[in-house]
C-alpha cells in the first residue's frame, strides 16, 4: 500500500535533513509523525521515525549525569556549515564575529581574550552559517583540544591585521599549525596531501582596514599577500565590507542553493536546498525522498546554465540558484 505522504511531510523532512543539531532534528522528527497519516502503508515509516526519535532522545540523555559533562571544544554544528576563525592575536577575530552574528564575544584590546571557542549565527540571504570564535595563534602552544575543533570545522577563516606584517604573520601561524599536522588551504593549489595532514578551504581577511588611512599603504599589504593569501579587507569596527564577507564566507563552503518547485507553481525561495557543488539531479531527489528519488519521471531545470524549464539527465550537475521542477 502506498504511503501517500502530504507535502507537508516532504517540507520538514528537508528540515530534518540540513538540521545539524540533535535537537533540532528531533523536533524535526516528531513534526513528520505528527503530519504522517495513520493507515497500513505508513506503519513502516512510522516505527522507523520511533526508532529514530528514541536513539536521539537517549543520546541527549547519555549527556547528562554525574560526571557527564560536554567537553567545551565540541561545539555542536548548525546552519549549513561551520567556520573556525582562526588568527594571530588582536587580529579582531572576536569583533567580526560580534559583527556578523548576534553572538557577544568578551573584547578587548589587549591580547588571549578569547579563552574557550565561541559560536554565533551568520545570516546570509536565506540561509545561515556558524562561526567559531577560537583563541589567538601566538605561540608554540595550543590547548589539547584546539587542533580537533579545526579538524572538524569545514573551513577556516584566517584573521589578519595591522601593523604587523601580514606574510609574517602567515608564516608564523602555518609553522604553529604545521606542528599538529594542520596546513591552511590555499586558492588555487589542488595538490594531493599527505595522509597524516589535514587542510581546510581557508579565506583570508585583512580585518582593521581603518587604521590604514593611506591607500597606497593598504594596496601594499594586500600585495604582500596576494602571491600567497588573496585577502578579502574589511572592518569590523567601522562595518566596512562586511556584506561581501557574509557572501565569500558561504562561498568557500563550497555549496550552492538549490530550489525547487511543483509543476505549475512558483519555487519557494524562502527554504532552499543546501548541497555540495556538483550535486546531480537524481542526489538532490533521494534527498528529497527515496520514493521520489526511484520514481521521478523527468525534470526540469530553470538557472544559469539552461534555458528556460530545460529537461536535463538524472546525471545533471545542479549549479547556484537553479530552480528544480520534478515530474512524477
């Protein structure tokens, strides 16, 4: 029997799919068993979504207790991706994050004020991305639990600053990380790692731009840089480029937004898909669903790389923007 799900359903298990947190995902859970309708063809469905909703209702549970304590490195991924800032100190680091989030970091203007990692919410256009807030890279020593938070993180955002010289910063930071086998990511160079290595995409920001009132001073640092770490140069303090921050910190997340719509009816550009680059057609739909993803008959795309309601293969590249109508 079939299960005749609503689109409701399919609406929050998108949700459910992006949801980075255990909560969210359980309450995501617990949204499609009470949208499901009870008859023989969901009874399937429905104990797994149980068995889901129990196995993370214990998790939750495992947490707690005597001698049950969170370490305050794992910080729990939300949002469509998760960036460690990562810098020498007074680089701004906690500056941009009260910039670009609701979060509020201790700030000062001495050096080590950030202590323990520090997450907050970027909101860019319609989607959200978490930023970390972590301690300065200023010496030899790293907290045990430093390296393992920037393994986990999908990318990293180098923070850079005047006076100092920007290379020599750089210079010294890789030679920190190079230490617990961490290397930045550099744009452009696609180099197979070692093993034992590990490197995240990494954009690099010339924060504190205000304090370089002469251009040609500016232009020279951004020069020193460019052979090496093309830098993006804001402000925290006075605002300044922070909107093509928003957009280069998602972009180097390496994903893209995808919409879909019901033939006939407009795309709902309020709650997209969030997948990989180069995700196809046919992995977009098994996200959607597995019954969808199996039976689907045809598609139509609408973006930059089609013509208008183009019928693409199963095998087709989705690109930012594009808008996906699937036909059953």
């Amino acid at each position: 029997m079939p299960a005749n799900l609503p689109p409701q359903y399919f609406e929050v298990e998108k949700r459910y799919r992006e949801a980075r947190s255990a909560s969210e995902k359980l309450r995501y859970l617990e949204e499609m068993l009470a949208i499901m309708p009870k008859h023989k063809g969901t009874d399937k469905l429905r104990a797994d979504l149980r068995k889901r909703i129990s196995q993370l209702k214990d998790l939750g549970k495992a947490g707690k207790g005597p001698g049950r304590r969170t370490p305050i490195y794992l910080m729990e991924r939300e949002g469509v991706g998760q960036i460690a800032l990562i810098g020498p100190p007074n680089t701004g680091k906690s500056s941009l994050l009260a910039a670009l989030t609701k979060a509020q970091p201790q700030i000062a203007d001495y050096p080590y004020t950030t202590r323990i990692p520090l997450a907050g919410m970027m909101r860019f256009e319609n989607v959200q991305v978490q930023l970390l807030d972590t301690p300065a890279l200023g010496s030899d020593y790293l907290e045990p639990w430093f390296p393992d938070l920037l393994r986990r993180a999908d990318a990293w955002a180098l923070v850079l600053a005047p006076p100092d010289d920007p290379l020599a910063q750089c210079q010294a930071l890789e030679a920190i990380l190079s230490a617990y086998h961490l290397t930045l990511g550099k744009p452009g160079v696609d180099t197979a790692l070692p093993s034992n290595l590990t490197s995240k995409p990494t954009l690099t920001i010339l924060n504190k731009a205000d304090l370089l009132t002469d251009p040609e001073e500016l232009e020279l640092y951004l020069e020193i840089l460019k052979p090496h770490f093309p830098a993006l140069t804001v402000s925290a303090k006075e605002g300044q480029g922070l909107q093509a921050l928003r957009a280069a910190l998602f972009k180097i997340l390496n994903l893209v937004r995808v919409y879909t719509r019901a033939p006939g009816k407009p795309a709902n550009f309020n709650s997209p898909f969030v997948v990989p680059a180069r995700t196809t057609v046919q992995e977009l739909a098994a996200r959607i669903h597995h019954d969808i993803a199996r039976n689907f008959k045809f598609v139509r795309v609408w973006g930059q790389n089609t013509f208008e309601g183009q019928r693409v293969q199963r095998d087709y590249p989705l690109h930012e923007g594009d808008i996906v109508e699937l036909h059953l």
